[in-house]
C-alpha cells in the first residue's frame, strides 16, 4: 500500500466525503476500483463484485440532476 496525494476541489471532496460516510463505503477503496478500472486490460467481474452490485441495486438512490455540477467538475 502506497500513501498518495491527489488534488480534488474541497466542495467535490466534502460531498464525496458525506456520500461514503452516510452510504458506510471506503473512500479510497472507491478510488482504488475506479483507479483499476481505467487501467484494466482484460477486466474481470468477481464474485465479491457482483454481490455488492446487488447490494448496491436494492440501496436507496440520490437524484442528481447533473452530476459534473454536483460533483464541481465543470
């Protein structure tokens, strides 16, 4: 495990921060998957993953009109 710097904008990092919190996820396991996906040559789906997809699919849901605004990527 390596200890990394990243810059985000404090509002994006406060939402996302909040969103974790109240949804019980890791934020860098979060960044660690999306991390790996963009660099997965042959992406496997595992087991573990699809069993928290169906988690995932029975949560509760936010609506967010547009996420790049949300999120302060625009």
């Amino acid at each position: 495990m390596v200890l990394k710097t990243f810059n985000v904008s404090k509002e994006s990092y406060e939402k996302f921060s909040k969103f974790c919190k109240e949804h019980g996820i890791s934020m860098s396991k979060q960044v660690e998957i999306f991390i790996q996906s963009q660099v997965a040559e042959e992406p496997e789906v595992k087991k573990e993953f699809l069993e928290r997809l169906e988690r995932v699919r029975k949560g509760k849901f936010i609506r967010i009109e547009n996420f790049a605004r949300e999120f302060g990527l625009e």
